[in-house]
C-alpha cells in the first residue's frame, strides 16, 4: 500500500524545469502588466487611503477630530491658491475654528509619504470636494515641488490659513 514514484528522478527535473519557465513566464507578464497600474492612482484613491479616516469620504470631517474640508471658510483659503498644497507639504497644527466647531490638534504633513504627483492628484480632490474644482488649473507636479521646496512648519501653516481667513 504504500506510493511509489515510478518516474526518473531525471524526468522529475525536466518536469520542474518547464514548470519554473511557466512561472517566471506569468510573474513576468504580470510585473510587465501591472507596471502602469501606480500611475493610474487617482485624487480620490489617495484620499481614501491617506484622508479619509479622519476627514471622512466626503470631506464632511470627524467631530472633536478633524474639521470639514468644505464650508465658506474655504472661499476665504482658495485665494491663495498654494494654502492646500502648504497644508499636505507642512502640515498643520493648533487651535483652529471650523464652521463653528473648534478644533486643537495636529494634521501631518504628507511630504514624506507621497511624491509631488500623488500630492497634486490629492490637493485637485480636496478642492473638487469643495466644489471648487473649476477653481483655474489643476495643480501640477511642478508646483507642488514648488512648495515642498519653501521653509515652512504646522504651526506657520495655521498663522497663514488665519491671516487668508482675517484678510490680514
């Protein structure tokens, strides 16, 4: 009762042999597949994953977490253009007030994490769920290399969004 292998050990080898060019084969075509797979990342796609769980999929915010990226407010920030890309590349830290609801706390900046595309794929999101997509041109990958490359902390991020929403 017990299995045997009546097979040369020769004929396994050869057996295997294929077998591994198959495979190399299909991990090739894969990788060869798959390579624009990164580029096709979309604004909302890299909210989802790096936003969303404090700002929620809408942009509607999280109560006594993160405040709404939309609201009126926004008229006053979208004047200067850069403020969204100086918030993904500084972030942004300390007592802020957002339609009515005060917010103290600390939002990361993404400079570390994401490249200049994936950032202007992300701040062209923030500024659709804003409504204020036909708000000029996208942004590009050169200007937010721009501002990635400007001195800049969270705390001088929060004196700028209160200068833009004072008009001082």
């Amino acid at each position: 009762g017990q299995y045997q292998l009546d097979v040369p050990l020769h004929h396994l080898h050869h057996r295997w042999s294929g077998l591994m060019r198959r495979l190399r084969w299909v991990v090739w075509a894969c990788a060869w597949l798959c390579q624009g797979v990164g580029a096709q990342t979309t604004g909302a796609a890299l909210f989802e994953t790096h936003c969303s769980t404090c700002h929620q999929t809408d942009g509607g915010g999280t109560v006594g977490l993160a405040p709404a990226l939309k609201g009126e407010h926004w008229q006053a920030l979208n004047k200067d253009r850069q403020y969204v890309l100086t918030v993904l590349t500084k972030g942004l830290s300390g007592r802020i007030e957002v339609n009515g609801q005060v917010f103290i706390g600390s939002m990361p900046s993404f400079a570390a994490q994401l490249d200049d595309a994936a950032l202007a794929l992300l701040a062209q999101h923030v500024r659709m769920l804003q409504g204020n997509a036909q708000l000029g041109s996208d942004y590009s990958s050169d200007e937010v290399s721009s501002v990635r490359q400007l001195a800049g902390s969270p705390p001088q991020t929060r004196q700028r969004r209160q200068a833009l929403l004072t008009g001082n």
